[in-house]
C-alpha cells in the first residue's frame, strides 16, 4: 500500500470527511487481513535477488508476468481427484494412503497483473494437435507428465504406448491421445549430461557417479528429432558426490574432498549440464519448441531424504516465512541465465525458448509433498518432499504452460 505524501488542500470539514473514511478504511482492511482465509499470503522477492522478469505475455487485453504472483483461497479446487483420474501412480496418490488434510487443494496461483485461466484441456489438445511433446529430466519431470495426463484426460482419455516402462517403478512412460494424434512422454535423464554407470530409479546409490559434462545423455538425445515440444528441468540429483569428467579427464568433483581433485560447486555442474544440452539442442534441431522448467524446491525439515527428514505442513508459508537466496535460488538462476544465451543462440535456427519459472511459487508450498503418504517400498519410514501430491500444487505448472503455448501460437 503506497504511502500519503503532502497536503490534499482540505477545509476543516473535508478534513473530518478525509480522516474518517480513512479510519475506516485502516479497521477494513485490519479485519479482513485477519481472516483466516488470507493467512496463505503473497510472496514478494527480497529486492537484493535476482529477479528475471521472463514471460509478459497477454491475457484478456492485459501484459501480465505469470511468475509474478501469490496464493490466493480457491473455493473450487481441483478440476480432477484421485478418483477421477486412474492414471495417477500410487505413490503420488497421497489420499490413498491415507493423507486427510484437503486444505492445500484450494490455493490457486494469481499473477500480480492478471487471471490465470483455469486449466482448459480442449483448448491444450488443439495446440497440440498431430505434435509430440517430451519432459526430460528426472522424476519431478515425471511428476508434472502425470499431472498433464490428468488433466487432459477430462477431455479425451490416452492409450498408454510404453516400448519401454520402467522396470523398477512400472510408471507408464509414454501415452497417446488418438482423437488429437498428440503424443505425451517422458525422457528420464537426470542429470541430461551421461552418466558413466546405470542410475537407479530409487534416488539412492552407495557408488559416486561420474557424468561427461561435454556429452549429452543419449537416453533423451537419440528421441529428440520427432519431439515438437521438449520441457527440459533437472537439479535434484546434483546434490551428492560426483565426478565431473570434460574431454575425457576428470577436472573435479562436488561434495568429495579428496586431495588432489578440485572441488566444484553443485552449481558449477548444473550450468554445465543445461549449457550442453541447450547447445546440442540448437546444433541439432531447427523449429523445436523447448520450455525450461526451473528448479523445484524440497521442504525437507530437521533432515534431508535420507536421514529422518519430514514435511508434515499443512498450510503454505507466508511472506515473511518465505527467504529469497540460498542454493535453490542459486540453482534457478543458472538455469535462467543458460536458458538466456540458449534463447539468444536458438534464434539463429528457428528454434523457440520459453521459461517456466516455477521456483518463487513453489518456495511456498511445503504443503504440498507427500510426505509419510506415498507408500514407499524402497526405504520404509522415509518422507517423500521432493514431488507433488496428485492433485496438488503442480497442477499449475500445467495451467502455466498452457498460457506459454497460447502466447508462441498467437500471430
């Protein structure tokens, strides 16, 4: 709220007028910045943080930052549930084991400018129409795939077409919506650099890996040529030991302290990782769409993954709760800025770049993990924070980059 500055030139009976509306316009908004609808509240960046102002596209007449936005109360929550939607994975069905809290279902993220529309699938499905479109990355890759497929479902109800599902986790890989000749999949590479040794689907390995930085992983690089649409996002799995080998010699490593091998920062190897890819990207295809989902933050608490670390919030954290820096800042911001050098090089070959900067919004969500509800049956007692509950908060991901498609169709 802007603050009154100088004299408004009032008589004494303007005055009365003037302070008493004023007064009552201080105890209004008192009152209703009280209630308990309004305790989720907007999420304003520290003004020291690097704040990239990416995607003023049009809505309804209106120039709008999609990214730039809060929480706001939704009495009607989510266009799907875990019954509707059969293709849910049972570990991102948190209701079905046993989550009771609804609460978190109805927040709806609200640019500062504009609406975000609500999800419109048939809308979706025409922009799509004969196209393919490829998440490659890691398992939150996967996450938003399987909110996608949710959410499109509504509309027309998908053939799963897997050549090859994954063993360990049977997750359905690849689906097709035949009405709409539309193909949706998901290319796993986390890291999106080769890994020397086989990376299991658990997240867990007692072995370091070891990642080319100067090759990109063939597991998306061989399916890139019919891909019309590609969602590339990664990071998580950059937070352990790991050797970094570039023109086949090792120069470093992260989160090792050997003596004799120099220590990068995990940051260090995420730029080196979007940057090659990107760059494989545009020498290779001419006339591709690609979006850069940034960094998706944990809420892990009093622990991390793999030692007692939880999430049992039932509310999104205010704006004062919310502190703008730290490692996950830093690692969206090397995305956005190999994001900027790839869109400036990806011109040059007709290929279109658009960023779906989800890390501000997320930041504010530790309520929508699974936490202990995701049946686990890898490592019993352990809390999932690091996906999204189905439905949930990353459903808006998908209402996101529904607009981003409207905008790089529009004349």
């Amino acid at each position: 709220m802007g603050e009154m500055d100088k004299h408004f030139g009032l008589g004494n009976t303007g005055v009365l007028c003037f302070y008493s509306l004023f007064i009552s316009l201080i105890f209004s908004v008192y009152i209703f910045s009280s209630s308990n609808l309004l305790k989720f509240t907007a999420f304003h960046a520290n003004t020291n943080a690097h704040i990239y102002i990416c995607c003023l596209i049009v809505i309804d007449n209106e120039s709008c930052d999609l990214f730039d936005g809060r929480w706001v109360p939704d009495k009607d929550g989510p266009l799907y549930s875990n019954y509707s939607c059969p293709t849910i994975p049972t570990i991102r069905n948190c209701f079905f084991h046993g989550r009771k809290d609804r609460d978190f279902l109805y927040w709806r993220w609200k640019p500062e400018q504009c609406q975000l529309p609500r999800f419109d699938s048939k809308a979706f499905l025409s922009i799509v129409r004969g196209k393919t479109m490829a998440f490659i990355g890691d398992s939150i890759a996967r996450n938003q795939m399987e909110s996608l497929v949710c959410l499109l479902s509504m509309e027309e109800s998908p053939t799963s077409i897997s050549e090859d599902p994954d063993e360990e986790e049977k997750f359905t890989t690849a689906w097709h919506f035949p009405h709409h000749n539309f193909t949706l999949k998901v290319h796993r590479s986390v890291f999106l650099v080769r890994p020397t040794q086989k990376v299991k689907s658990n997240g867990y390995s007692k072995t370091r890996f070891h990642l080319l930085l100067d090759q990109p992983d063939p597991n998306w690089t061989q399916n890139l040529s019919n891909v019309d649409f590609a969602i590339f996002s990664d990071g998580q799995w950059f937070l352990r030991p790991i050797y970094l080998h570039e023109a086949g010699n090792l120069t470093g490593c992260i989160f090792c302290r050997e003596p004799n091998v120099q220590d990068f920062s995990t940051g260090f190897a995420i730029r080196k990782a979007f940057k090659a890819a990107f760059k494989y990207v545009n020498e290779r295809r001419s006339g591709i769409v690609v979006f850069v989902r940034t960094f998706s933050p944990s809420h892990f608490e009093h622990g991390a993954w793999h030692n007692g670390g939880f999430c049992n919030r039932t509310r999104g954290l205010s704006r004062e709760e919310v502190k703008v820096g730290g490692d996950d800042w830093e690692y969206r911001n090397i995305q956005v800025e190999e994001f900027e050098r790839a869109k400036r090089d990806g011109e040059k070959r007709g290929n279109r770049f658009e960023l779906m900067d989800v890390t501000r919004a997320m930041m504010m969500r530790p309520d929508g993990h699974p936490g202990e509800f995701w049946g686990n049956k890898w490592m019993k007692g352990h809390n999932d924070c690091l996906h999204w509950c189905l439905p949930g908060p990353i459903d808006t991901w998908n209402e996101l980059l529904l607009q981003l498609l409207r905008s790089q169709h529009q004349p």
